[in-house]
C-alpha cells in the first residue's frame, strides 16, 4: 500500500438488517468489503470497496491447498452520542504484520490497512448496532491466490476486510464457563505457527473441541505441546489466574497468541495497582491452588467475549470448581471497565479507543 | 457419496496442452475437473465433471479463516500399449479419510471417488502424457465452504479433483539434494495435525524452507518438535537412512505424515529380502554412523520425485557427505524398480496399479 486511492463502488440496494436481539455470530455480513490485491513485484493494487459479494478463485489457488492466510478479528462499538469507536484497531494491523512474516505473507502499510478499515466503516456506518452489548466484529484477512500447486509462498495474495454486526455476547450478566484440559491434542508448539492468528491452528483445535462438547464443557484448556504440563490457552482465548491475590497469566512462549485483549488486561491490571506476572504456569500449580483455597478467579479473554470467567476445570479425570461456579469480583470488574471505556460509557484513559465520526476520525 | 450419479458437462472447446519438456510443476491443469457438494444432513451430492473453472465462495467461508481442508496428491502414467496407470490411488482416498477425521471433515465414499477419478481421467485422457518421465499429478482435495466466521466444523463442503500434467522430475539421472537439519522451526508435534494431509502443516514449514534456500539447501529435515532429537520428515517427504546394510525409517509416531510411496518402498524392500525397521532415530545417531563410515545411503521418498537420493546434511554448523554426494546403488534401483513399475515396463507383482483403458478398468 503506500499513497493508497480507494475506489468506491457502492451497492444500488441495502441489504435489511437483522435484529440484533438473538442473532447468531458471524452469519449477517454488511452491504460492502474492502479488496486490496497484491502481486509480487508490483505491490498492493486495486484498492477498493465494493458490494459484498463472493470471492472468485483458481482452484489451484494456494490457499485451498497450502494454508498461506491470516487474519484478524476487533470490533466498532456505537457510543451513546452516535460516534463509532474502535478498540486499538493499530494493535490488530500490527500483529496481522507478525503472522504474515511467519507466514511468508507480504506486509501490509498499517496505516493504509487503517484508513481502509475506516473507510469501509463510514460506508456501512448504519451497520454499527446501537442496543447495549452489541457491536460490529470486523474480520480484515489476507489469502494466498496464485494458481499454483507447490509448496512455496505464493506470488499474488488478496487483502480481505468484511464486517459483521453481533449481538449481545452475555444476556444476564457474564457467565462463567466449564473448561476440559486437553491432554491428548495440542494446539501449537514453539517453532511452529502458535504466537500467528493463521487458519491452520484453527483447524487443528476443532477435534480437541468436539470431544469437550460431547463430554459437557464448553472449550479446552490447551497445554503446552512438549511436557503438556504448562497452561497456554482457553479455547481461542489467553487465560488468567488470580492466585493468592495475585494475577498470573503465561508468558507469550512463541506458540501462544499474543491477544490483544490480554494486553489490555494487564494494562489495566496494572493501572489499578494489582500484581500482575506474566510466567510459565503448571496445570498443578493451579489445581493445588484451588485445593488450598489460594486460586480466586480464573478467568479468559478475547475480542468475542472480551472476559470469560472459568466457573470449573476438568483435568485427567478429577473437576474442581473455581469462585463457587461464579464469575469473580475481579472478571466482573475488568469486563464492565473494559466494555465501558470500548462503548464510551467511561472516558478511555489508556488513548485505546479511535472514534469514527460522520465526516470526521477523531483520536482520543 | 453412495449410489453417485456424476453428470458430464464436457467443454466446447479443448486448450492446448503445453509442452512437458520443461513444464513447471502444477501450473498447468487439463480441460475438466470434478466437484461434489456435502450438506450437513443431506451428504454429498451434485456429483459433476465440468469444465476447469474459478471456484466461488462467500468471503467468510470456513476455509479463508480456520483452515479446515485436506488434500492428496497422486499420479496417472502412460503406459507404452497406451493404458493409464495409477498408483495405489485407494490407498490416496484411505488417507483422505483419516486426514478428514483429524480435521472433523466429513468422510467420502473411497470407492465413489476412485470411480470420480476414473471417470475425470478417462474425460481428459489426452492430457496423459507420453514422454518417458512424465505424468499427470492428481489433486483430490476437500475444502469447507460454510460462510460462517465460527471456529466450528464446517456444514459445507465441496469435494475436487483437479488434474495437472508434469514434467520429467530428473533430467539426468537421479539427482541428490543438500538437505539443512532445521533446529528452530518445527512442522508438527504429536496430538497435533502432523499425520494429516492439511494444509497448515504446509503454510507452518515456508519460514524454514525460505531460510534454508538462502543458506543453498533445496530442503530442511524436520526433527521433532519435543526434544529436537528425532528425525521426522524431509521437506514433504518421507525419509530412509542405510546404516550397516540395513535400512531405516522414522516410526510413524502421530506427528508423521504416512507417505504412501514410504508404504511401497518398505514393502519393496521386504519382497527383496532387504532388512527394513520403522522405529526412533536422532540426528546425532545419524551423523555417528557417517563418521564412522557405517551410513551409506540416505534419501526421500515422496509422489512428487519418488526418490530423492540426500547427498549433504548441514546440522548445527556442520555439514556432511553422503555417498560421497552421488545417489546410492539402492536408491537408485528403487526409483527404477517403482517408477518401471508405476509406468509399465515392469510387471507389478505387487498389485499396486489400477489400469484404465479407452473404455474399460482393468485391475491387475
């Protein structure tokens, strides 16, 4: 990108909205999307906002074959004073930036990738739900195109970026979750493609999940690849131990997602005067806790939910509740901070939140 | 699948076939090309061979996000009397399955795809090239096409063979590659997707494979990714070793893809009386036996080269000579003994290849 020019081709007819009351995530998409093409040697071309509409492709294309794609996922929220807001949308575009050079994918300019979000955003402004608890999941992706079926990077990508309006992740107040540790399957290793936001680690995880739902939980608890004996993740979210009153999260090891939520977390945490240690953690260390009554809260975070308190572990057989089965002082504490300063209900402080404004992007 | 009626929409007008002398590998396809759609709760259905076109799909389809995909790779050869021969193609279809269970992919109907198969290549049988060395490389592949932004099985998917003719692999003779061990990358650990044919594990081993080009090696040897110790693959390819006169290859241990070729050569050897384990090997027993003279041969075996004779290792700094860089006696017979196999000019006492003529099957 660089000098980006986008051209407009806006849609004859608006598609109706959903309800937002009950509407399921990542089925209703808006009226447009954003495309940039990039071909090696020339750089990203052909910058532009067009209907939403199906993607055409080879089907020798590299990403059907090879998994050459990354991705993002951050939300706008509608503020009571009608403003859009976004919650460290620049954090998104640079770690898009990581995983693509894990990937072998081109860098996009993230100030460009910015502007387009913006763009895309202004166009399909009334898409933005205004009920409390919703928002609009924007998913910017990158794919592999080139018709070629060989292992190697591919010389011609797409740059993606769809929006989709989402309901209320909590109807009654945040509720807590029952988690399996995994001990058969593993998510991700150091030295492979963990610490990148790419489809292969999601693909891998959708067995480990499946025989969790089967067996009542509702996401695994992943272990480290090698001793499977240190906490890495909760399903798609980072996760965090209150331990005698203190918060401890893992350290990013290279095959943990580095979330942009778990970085606000500690932020915040550590804004407020509360301990927070980023280090390796046994799967042990925890369950002896909670056996000594020294584990508090436990507690994941993500953009889908942005808090989601662990009411219960299953681990080799033997289930532990955590916080009597109820979402902690803490969770709450963070989840209602956090939403408040994403929606505007609370002045944001940390400088997290751009504003869209009709005409105008505001930054905080 | 089950009771498949496949519809034939040939096209009006045939391309023209490109030259095999020198063709790139997988950038050419044939005329037709084969697609079945699943649904959730209905099966696979609209079996259709149809002209070679772009494939459409929504942009928030399953596979653009969470990867969920496996493939297969085979080969068709010509024979002298005409016939076309394939390779084990069943045993292609088996691993599809089994890579589609570790993905939570829908099963496919092997005998059903086999007669696809048949079918597609009896359509395009002109594009089976004639020229010794040549062939055409099958990819069957499965891709799911529900537009949902979830990370849950896909209730849509579409099943494809595409067909694609190659080239000579060797111009002169077969010819050793210089292989770099790979100590910080890793491609797959146990309880993770390794033994499936999917696409992340393609994406997750760029990064290494770059690195080594740069440094002038044509490919990287996997270790594993717990102690970094165990050999597990080359490149894409299954990897053999010849210490004091035996062979040996890695155990297939979960994070091993189960080369169908590795599967011959093992039982080609056997019928030759030649002593083959399957078990654990490190690196340092490797390099023990070729400082002690005991490693007389080391070499991939893969669909794409069948054999690819290892001339040089580099690992941790040093580099050493195999065979003093020159392609071995066994695995220069074994490429001859398969590929004389695969094509026809040896009879196959092993029951491996599935004819097919002008209007008939024939099963050797």
């Amino acid at each position: 990108m660089g000098n980006m020019q986008i051209s407009i081709n806006e849609c004859q007819e608006r598609k109706t909205k959903p309800s937002t009351d009950g509407i399921a995530f990542g089925r209703n998409f808006t009226d447009h999307m954003f495309i940039a093409d990039y071909t090696e040697g020339i750089g990203w071309h052909d910058h532009r906002i067009v209907p939403y509409e199906p993607i055409t492709l080879d089907p020798s294309a590299i990403i059907f074959h090879y998994g050459q794609t990354v991705f993002e996922g951050l939300k706008a929220y509608r503020a009571k004073d009608g403003a859009i807001r976004l919650f460290r949308p620049e954090e998104n575009f640079r770690r898009m930036n990581e995983s693509c050079d894990r990937l072998c994918m081109p860098q996009i300019n993230e100030a460009d990738a910015l502007e387009a979000l913006r763009t895309l955003i202004k166009v399909d402004r009334e898409w933005v739900p205004e009920a409390e608890g919703t928002s609009l999941y924007i998913r910017p992706y990158m794919i592999a195109t080139e018709p070629h079926l060989g292992v190697a990077p591919s010389l011609m990508y797409k740059f993606i970026i769809i929006l989709s309006p989402v309901g209320m992740y909590y109807k009654e107040g945040i509720a807590p979750v029952k988690i399996l540790v995994e001990n058969e399957y593993v998510r991700a290793v150091a030295g492979g493609t963990g610490a990148a936001k790419t489809a292969g680690n999601y693909a891998a995880s959708l067995k480990a999940q499946a025989v969790a739902e089967k067996m009542g939980y509702s996401q695994v608890l992943w272990l480290d690849g090698v001793e499977k004996k240190y906490v890495e993740e909760v399903g798609s979210m980072n996760v965090f131990f209150k331990i005698d009153g203190e918060v401890v999260t893992p350290a990013l090891n290279g095959s943990i997602l580095g979330g942009i939520t778990r970085k606000s977390i500690i932020e915040m945490l550590k804004s407020w005067g509360v301990s927070v240690t980023e280090r390796r953690i046994t799967m042990e260390e925890i369950k002896t806790a909670q056996q000594e009554g020294r584990l508090d809260e436990a507690f994941g975070t993500g953009t889908a939910a942005v808090i989601s308190p662990i009411g219960e572990f299953s681990w080799k057989g033997d289930s532990f509740t955590i916080h009597g089965g109820k979402a902690g002082e803490l969770s709450t504490k963070l989840y209602e901070e956090l939403t408040d300063l994403q929606t505007g209900v609370k002045e944001d402080t940390f400088g997290w939140v751009t504003e869209i404004r009709e005409e105008a992007v505001v930054r905080n």
